[in-house]
C-alpha cells in the first residue's frame, strides 16, 4: 500500500468512524509513530486516560471535519518524549512543540498539502493555549492562530477537554465559552 493509499484510508475513517477506537488497529498501521502513546500513562488530577485512549476520545469529540481530526489525531504525539515525573505526578511541558514536529513528519510522508499540514500544525503549537474571555484575550488569540482558524480553535479545545476529567473541564469550559461568545461578537462586528 502507499503513503496516497494510506491518507485516503486515513481521511475516510476519520470523517465517517462513529467510534475511532474500532479503527484503532489501522490508525496505528497507518501512523505507527502513535505506538509509544499506548503505554504513555499521564498520573495527574487532570488526566484519566493515556496518551493514546485520551487522543482517541479528543477524536470522537471534534466536529467531522479533517482539520478537526487530524489535528485531535495529532495533537498529543509528543508527549511521550516530553514526560517527566516528579512527586509521582507526570508533566508534558514543550510537548506541543514535539507534536508539531511528529505532526509535520507524518502528514509530509502522506503526501498532504503544504497549506493544510501549516493549518495543523498551527492548531497543534496553540492548542493548549488559555483564551482569556475578554475581547483583549480573544484578539490576542487571533493574532496567534490567525483569524480562519480561530472557529477550530475553539472547537477543538472544547473537545479536548471534554476528553479530560471533569475536575479539569468544569472550571474552564465556561470560559471557553464565553471567550467564543467574544469571538463571535468581535467577528459580527467586523464584518460590516
């Protein structure tokens, strides 16, 4: 099979699986570079999956849409080569900037457009970026991500962390949500 074979397989399981983990096994096939995130557990208050289980739950949470997907798909491959532990609770720091580089690796060996690997990797260096809910912070980040990719921002996010524990997401959806009403106010605005 090939590496054009193998992102078309890749972009219809995504778009069309209910449930990724069915699709598990040839995701893995297809990005084996996602192996090491199996035994990757993550010990903190905020996590209740490994790498691997919590980017499949991120993936079934995001709309059905491919930057959405593989961005979800991508988003955490790095890390694995991030962790480190102290205390017995683990940290991930700089594991954005690791995911980029995998994330880009991977999507340039299947043969995916320049445009759209820039759009990925975009979403994946921010993904863990706070948007403060005031029209200063959602300007900001505008001025990170860039303006089109701002709607998938918060789309993802959302679906990130919904893949978390709730002591993580129930403090900071409300946020996120608000920060998407600003975003939504700044934009209507702009657009007369």
């Amino acid at each position: 099979m090939t590496y054009s074979a193998d992102k078309e397989k890749l972009n219809h399981i995504l778009v069309s699986s209910k449930d990724i983990k069915d699709d598990k096994d040839e995701i893995l096939r297809i990005i084996p570079e996602l192996i090491i995130c199996i035994d990757c557990e993550q010990n903190m208050p905020y996590h209740i999956y490994n790498v691997l289980d919590h980017i499949l739950e991120t993936v079934n949470k995001v709309d059905f849409d491919l930057i959405l997907k593989i961005t979800a798909l991508l988003h955490d491959i790095g890390k694995p080569y991030r962790k480190t532990t102290v205390n017995n609770i683990d940290s991930f720091k700089g594991h954005e900037e690791a995911s980029v580089i995998i994330a880009n690796l991977i999507l340039t060996r299947l043969g995916y457009e320049v445009d759209f690997i820039d759009k990925i990797c975009r979403l994946i260096k921010y993904h863990d970026y706070q948007i403060i809910p005031t029209a200063e912070g959602v300007k900001e980040g505008i001025n990170l991500v860039g303006d089109e990719l701002m709607p998938y921002l918060f789309c993802f996010q959302k679906a990130d962390l919904l893949a978390h524990s709730e002591q993580r997401y129930k403090p900071l959806l409300p946020k996120l949500n608000e920060a998407k009403i600003i975003y939504e106010s700044l934009h209507q605005k702009s657009s007369f």
